[in-house]
C-alpha cells in the first residue's frame, strides 16, 4: 500500500494520540502504536503497565488487538511511537506478534516520537528468518 505524506502523518498523529492515553506510570516510558490494516483503517493502541510489573503489556498487542476486533485480517504498517529522542523499535516478543498478522516483507515499520518520523523498515529486516504460520501447515 502506498504510504502518502498525508497517510503517514494521520498514522503519526493517531500513535502520538494512542501514547498519550499509554498506562506507564512505572517506567514512565508511554509507546504508542498506530496501525495500518490492508483495509486503509487505522487501529491504536497503547502500553498497559500494571502494579504486578510482569503482568504489563506492550502498545502493539494493543493495537494488533484492536485490529483484529475490527475485522482487519494484515498489518501493512505499523508506526510505534515512544517519548524520543532515542529512535524506538518493536521489543522481540512484539516483532513476533506483528509477524502473526502480516507479510514480513510487506509491513512497514515506522518509528517517532513527539519531533515527528524517524526512521522506517520492513518487519523482515527487523525480524529476519522469521518463525510464522506457515511452518505450521506441515
Ligand atoms: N514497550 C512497548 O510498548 N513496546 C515495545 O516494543 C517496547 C517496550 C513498553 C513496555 C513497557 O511498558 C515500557 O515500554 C518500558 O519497557
């Protein structure tokens, strides 16, 4: 799908607002997701710490979650903000969630923060020989 200037900057706002509902009051570190589905709709979501720290989750399953509830079966793109001015990238767990729901060279992974985009790649360079559903259809 083609990202315009126009597309990218609503996925951007969308995170931006997405993060700012995020729930990260023990690490203070609010993520943000805004996804693309192949439906050209856009699906947030947020991190949720929780008092019993490992019981927290990321702001992509958020999102992924709100995605599938929809109806949207692919993630195209997915832009992850974080509070900058390090670049933020998808945890290992995370890449692995976005890979059940996408083509990995198709998806395209954006990060920002409140300055705006920063950089952008494929899952499949993010998660490289990935482990998918196909591995199960033996
Ligand atoms: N976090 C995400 O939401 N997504 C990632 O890909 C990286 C980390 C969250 C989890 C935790 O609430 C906070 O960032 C600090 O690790």
């Amino acid at each position: 799908m083609e990202l315009s200037q126009e597309l990218l900057d609503r996925l951007l706002a969308e995170s931006l607002r997405a993060r700012d509902l995020a729930h990260a009051p023990y690490s203070k570190y609010r993520v943000g997701v805004a996804i693309l589905d192949e439906q050209g709709r856009i699906h947030v979501g947020a991190n949720m710490e929780n008092a019993s720290f490992p019981q927290g989750w990321c702001a992509e399953p958020s999102a992924l979650t709100a995605m599938i509830m929809a109806g949207g079966k692919r993630a195209v793109a997915a832009l992850v903000t974080g509070p900058g001015p390090d670049i933020i990238t998808p945890c290992g767990g995370c890449r692995q969630k976005l890979r059940e729901f996408s083509v990995p060279e198709e998806l395209v992974i954006i990060a920002g923060d409140p300055g705006g985009i920063r950089q952008r790649w494929t899952l499949a360079e993010l998660l490289p020989l990935s482990f998918g559903p196909d591995h199960l259809k033996f």
